[in-house]
C-alpha cells in the first residue's frame, strides 16, 4: 500500500478528473479498503477540501467547487503534463501567448525540485495548427528521454520504426546516432530534430517510432539548425522544400480569386493568405510542394476561379482539366514515368 501523503494525493487526482465516484470504485482503482477511503476522504477535508458524500445504490463522493478550495495539488504525470500544454500555448497564436508564459514560470516556481528538473528537459517547439491524431501516441518516457539528451546535449542512439508494410508490421531499420537538438510539435504529432551523424544531415523524426537506446553517447556542441528558426526549419521541410536557409517557404506559392465569402475560405485554407474582396469574393495566396497539387487543393473549395498568378498554376490548372475531362470520358490520359 503506498504511503498516506501519496495515497492521498492520488485520491484527490481521482476525485478532480470526474464528478462523482463511487466509494466502492475509488477503493479498487486506488488497492484500498473502503474504510480506508472514508478515513482518506476525512483527512482531505481536515486539509480544506470540501468534498460531499452523496448516497445511493452506488454511494460515493464529489469534490465540489468553490470560493475556499485550497490550492489543487498534482501528481508528476499531471504536472509535466501542464508544463508541456504552457509551453505549447506559448506558440498557439491565440492571444494568450504571454500569459501562458506568466503561468508556466508560476507552475514551475512552486513545483518540487525533481519535477522542476524534468520540466526544464522538456522544451517543446510547436509548429503549425494542431490536430488529433489518436494513433500517433508517445509514450511519455519516450518523450522524457528524447528531453532529457536534448537538455544534456548528449548524442542519443535509437531503433527506429519506418511507415508498416502491407502486412501491417513496421520495418525497423539499424539503430541511428544523432545529435538531438529539439522537440516539435506539429499537427499532433512529436517529432525530434536533430543531426544525424551518419548521413551528415539534418533529419526530423516521428517521436512515436522512436526506441530509445541506453546509455546515451557523449556530449557534443550543439550546431544552429538552418536558418536559426526551428519552427521555419521544420515547416519547410513539411512543405517539400529543402532549402537549406530554413526559410520555411512552400516550393510553389500561388494566388487566385474565389467566388467564395472570405469567412468560409478562411476555414479551409490551413496557412493561406485570405483577403476579403466583397460578400461573395475573396483573394487566397496558398502554397504547395507542387503545382498540380495546389491546383487541385485549390479546386476543392467548388467555386469560380481566376488566376492572378504565376503561369505554373495557369498551366496546372490546364493540365488537371485535361486528366479530368479524359477520366470523366473513361479514356486514357497522359503517361507519366515514377522513377
């Protein structure tokens, strides 16, 4: 049985991740008696936490809020957890920017030492919009570890998992030896920049098939990721290009009028630049890794288009009109080599 100041600590995470628990169940969830519940519940509200019993066939308790509650207490999954969601709503672009800085230094001042160390290895850059991506998951002590060698600035050694096979099981491929240099985020999923000291390259790689290997290697100087900006670095090479200054640019940016309202381009547009030209008409400047491809996420919007420019998407749009004109007549079209 564990010691009563973490049993306690445990029963009031319980407690603040639902509204009503039934006794019987906080008993099994936590390997305790009943009673033991009751006295631990007693002890909380010693502390000043108003928790209520509520009666039943299913009996049990509720924290209930208000003006008095005493200051919420976390365990250490909880509070890595809060620190990694401060730090990525420091680069959300929704406003509250600074104070979700003024919040993690308060959090972090008032942690335990051990947890403010953890804290401190975990630096997360986020890079572009977010988005749920339940099947991507990392283990938290992939990430802690991948934190830890970003932190001590020691070359880190892993297995790492390629995309499955048709039989539905990854490839791994031989261990890697890199220089770690920074966690992302990006689009709900983690991902490690670093140099790799093998193909003498910068790489990016997905957090959740990374295995880890101990012990790390030794310590290096760390290099500037192209351009100085990682989160310029990262996103360009999401968007094909391989520029090696870091700016970040799509290889292929466009601009067309839409017969669209500005409001519900805006919606769609992931990146796009939307300008609003009238009720019903707006200006988008969208990029691409192609050509073809920005016509044909431009095509998706099922609207009028005119293109102000360049004449690459002038023609892509020529070209797709072509390969759709013959799919729809069921004829053949152009044939393209893949190498």
């Amino acid at each position: 049985m564990p010691k009563t100041s973490a049993r306690l600590l445990s029963l009031l995470s319980l407690l603040q991740a639902r509204r009503d628990w039934p006794g019987a169940l906080l008993a099994e969830r936590l390997d305790i008696s009943p009673r033991t519940v009751r006295r631990d519940v007693d002890r909380l509200r010693e502390l000043g936490y108003p928790i209520v019993a509520f009666k039943g066939p299913d009996g049990g308790y509720r924290l209930d809020a208000g003006t008095d509650l005493p200051p919420l207490l976390f365990d250490d999954e909880q509070a890595v957890a809060l620190a990694v969601a401060l730090q990525i709503a420091t680069t959300s672009g929704a406003g509250i920017e600074e104070a979700a800085a003024r919040a993690l230094t308060t959090v972090r001042q008032v942690m335990p030492g051990r947890l403010r160390h953890r804290i401190d290895m975990l630096k997360v850059t986020a890079v572009g919009r977010s988005a749920t991506r339940p099947e991507s998951r990392v283990d938290s002590g992939v990430l802690m570890a991948l934190g830890a060698a970003v932190h001590a600035r020691e070359v880190l050694r892993f297995d790492y998992a390629s995309p499955k096979r048709g039989d539905g099981d990854p490839a791994v491929t031989a261990p890697r030896r890199v220089q770690p240099h920074h966690l992302v985020t990006r689009g709900g999923r983690w991902y490690l920049v670093a140099w790799d000291l093998d193909r003498e390259d910068w790489r990016t790689f997905r957090a959740d098939r990374i295995a880890p290997r101990v012990p790390t290697g030794p310590r290096f100087i760390p290099r500037e990721v192209p351009g100085g900006d990682v989160a310029a670095f990262v996103a360009g090479r999401f968007r094909g290009s391989d520029d090696s200054g870091g700016s970040g640019d799509w290889p292929c940016l466009g601009e067309v009028i839409l017969g669209l309202p500005a409001a519900e381009v805006s919606r769609y547009s992931r990146d796009g630049l939307v300008e609003e030209l009238g009720p019903d008409r707006c200006r988008l400047v969208l990029g691409s890794w192609s050509w073809p491809g920005l016509a044909a996420d431009i095509g998706r919007f099922d609207a009028d288009i005119e293109v102000v420019g360049p004449a690459e998407l002038r023609d892509a749009f020529a070209q797709l009109a072509r390969r759709y004109v013959n799919a729809a007549a069921g004829t053949p079209g152009e044939q393209r080599q893949y190498v």
